[in-house]
C-alpha cells in the first residue's frame, strides 16, 4: 500500500492552485459525481462506488485502522461494536484521539475536513432536495467478529436529514457480514433497556430491504426520518469492519 507521504503528493498536485489544507478545495470537490436534484427523494439510499483516489483512500484507511483509540459500544444485545474517543468523553465534538506518537498525514486531515465544509453540504443538499447543515464531525467505527449494530433510525433529533457512510472496509464479500440493512419501516416494538442504555431498545420490522456488502472507498448516502431505519449485521469474518459516519441536518 501506497505510504501516506504519497498520498499527500498526490492530493495537492490534483489542483496546483489551491492550498492542500482547504477543506473545500477544488482538488476534493472534484471528486464528487454529479447528482439529479432531490434522487434522494426517490431513492432514499444510494451508494457512489470509488468516490477518492486509490492512494486517499488508503491513507484514511490506515488512520481509521491503526491511529485512532476506539472505545467499547454496547447496548444490551442489540448493539456491539467500537467508537473512535473524544477528549473528556465527548461523542460527537473535539479531535478523535490518536495513539501517541501518530502522525496524521495532511492528505487525511483534508479529507476529514472536507466532510465538514460547504462544497460537500451543498452536493449532499442537492442529493435530497433541501437545504443542509452541517452538524458534527465524522466519527470512526470498527466492528469486529461478532459486532453489530441494530435496525434505528438516527432520529434522535427531528432535524436530521441524511447520514453518510464512508466504507474503509477492503475486499470484503458476502460472507464476511456486516452488510449494512436500509427499508422503511413497518413496525416497531420496545425492548427492555439497561439502565445505562443513553436510548431506549427498540426492535424495527422493516419492508423494502436494501443489503449493502461493505464496499471500500463507497460512500452510502441515507434519508433519515421515522419512516426508514437501517444497521449493520453480524461480522462474521476475521478483518474490523471500518467507516466513517456523519449525520447532517435540515436547515
């Protein structure tokens, strides 16, 4: 794999023009494929294969494998899997910890940026057919044999629009698992709920099932509302499942 020196020789001489450290430089925005206004509407989830180039990828992927500390995430039975750490705890806002001595190479760092900047809110604004805003940073996740996270709808707060997902996960197959699992919803019934639990378990019953096997360098665009919920099955294989998962919200 391509050393992520190489990544960050190759990022900035996509566009010559324009600072390596923009978040919504031209050399990144480029990389989005053009979108029909609202298809988010008519298609609530959709997948864009191959969205960085080979070696950006590889150097995310290296930084979500081997830079981050990751903390446990377990609720009852329903959900097992591994969250990048936050400063005093924080989930959602502040760097994601790094191991000592870990260098982040430039090229990750303006790909982590690009998720947050205007060009990217705008391209996924015309994707669903309104007007977006960012809400937080992207968070890592890694789940290895045996993890999982159930059916939900990421509807924690009524503004939220639409998730993405971000596939680090290299040649990954069917029977690996750990396919992520999008429909609308049909029934919900409520589960008993630790008294740690942040949210109360729930069971979806879902129709219209999309399956997803985790492709590397895709990227999952998904409607959020109470009508659809969508979770990742069971790892079965012997590799971490990784990603990096944004949620953006309605103006």
């Amino acid at each position: 794999m391509a050393r992520p020196q190489c990544a960050d020789s190759l990022l900035s001489g996509m566009d010559s023009s324009t600072a390596a450290g923009t978040p919504s430089s031209p050399s990144l925005l480029r990389v989005l494929p053009d979108v029909d206004e609202g298809a988010l509407r008519r298609h609530p989830c959709i997948r864009f294969e191959d969205l960085l180039p080979p070696v950006i990828a590889g150097a995310v992927e290296q930084e979500v494998a081997h830079g981050l500390e990751y903390e446990r995430v377990e609720l009852g039975e329903m959900t097992a899997q591994w969250r990048a750490s936050r400063p005093l705890g924080d989930v959602y806002f502040g760097q994601m910890r790094r191991h000592a001595n870990w260098e982040t190479p430039q090229c990750v760092k303006d790909v982590l940026g690009f998720f947050e900047s205007a060009g990217f809110v705008d391209w996924l604004g015309r994707l669903a057919g309104e007007q977006l805003r960012f809400l937080r940073p992207v968070t890592a996740y890694r789940l290895e044999r045996g993890d999982r996270i159930c059916l939900h709808d990421d509807m924690s707060d009524p503004a939220h629009a639409v998730s993405v997902a971000y596939n680090l996960s290299r040649d990954w197959v069917t029977d690996d698992g750990g396919g992520t699992i999008f429909g609308r919803v049909t029934g919900i019934t409520p589960l008993p709920t630790p008294i740690d639990s942040p949210i109360p378990l729930q069971r979806w019953e879902i129709t219209d099932a999309q399956r997803f096997v985790p492709a590397f360098n895709s990227l999952l665009v998904m409607r959020l509302g109470e009508e659809f919920a969508h979770g990742v099955g069971t790892v079965t294989g012997n590799r971490s499942r990784l990603s990096l998962v944004g949620i953006y919200g309605r103006c």
